[in-house]
C-alpha cells in the first residue's frame, strides 16, 4: 500500500521533472530560461488536462489532451504554434529519457505530471 507522504513525494517529483520537460524545450525552441515559468506551465497543463479529459475524454480520447497542452504552451510562450509543438515534443522527449533513465536506476516509476502521456 501506498502512502500518503509516498504519493505526495511522487506527485511533487513527477511535476518537478514535467516542468524539467518544459524547461528544456522553450529553452532550446524560445530562448527562455525560467524554470519556475515552466512549473507554472506544468501546473496549469496538468488542471487543463485533467478538465478537458474530463469533459472531452470519452469522446476523443487522448489527442484533445494532448492539444489542450500544447495550447497552454502556445497560451505561455512565444511564437505561436509551430514553437509550442516544438516546445511540446522537445520536453516530451526529454522528460521519456530523464524518467526512462531515473527508472533504470530505480529511483522512481516511469511517469511525469505535467506531460501527457508518460
């Protein structure tokens, strides 16, 4: 069983390596260098994801989370869609190889808040 100071050590690490993600890809697609900018960005994402899943989910399944975070994206950051998407799949794969290489040690389960799909 898992317990509660568990699970909010994993939430809390979760988002910390979501918003890692995020960090990295408006640094490399935008030029900027706000870590914090990006937690709030996972943040939001994550209460966007969960509501329009939510609401939409059943209907269309994973994609219109997936634009519903690439919007927030394009909602924080400059340069419209085409960096969002940028932003989106450079911190996607980056948070697949920080928690693929954090699994590997043991250190935590593959899945990060803040990130759809992993």
């Amino acid at each position: 069983m898992i317990s509660l100071t568990g699970s909010v050590v994993g939430f809390v690490v979760s988002l910390l390596i979501g918003a890692l993600g995020i960090y990295i890809g408006a640094r490399v697609v935008t030029g900027t260098d706000d870590y914090g900018y990006a937690l709030i960005t996972a943040i939001v994402g994550s209460i966007v994801g969960v509501i329009v899943a939510f609401l939409l989910g059943w209907l269309f399944g994973w994609i219109v989370v997936l634009v519903a975070w690439i919007w927030v994206i394009n909602f924080r950051y400059p340069g419209g869609w085409g960096n969002a998407i940028g932003i989106a799949l450079i911190g996607w794969l980056s948070v697949v190889a920080i928690t693929y290489a954090l699994a590997i040690m043991n250190v935590l389960t593959f899945e990060a808040l803040g990130i759809p799909g992993i």
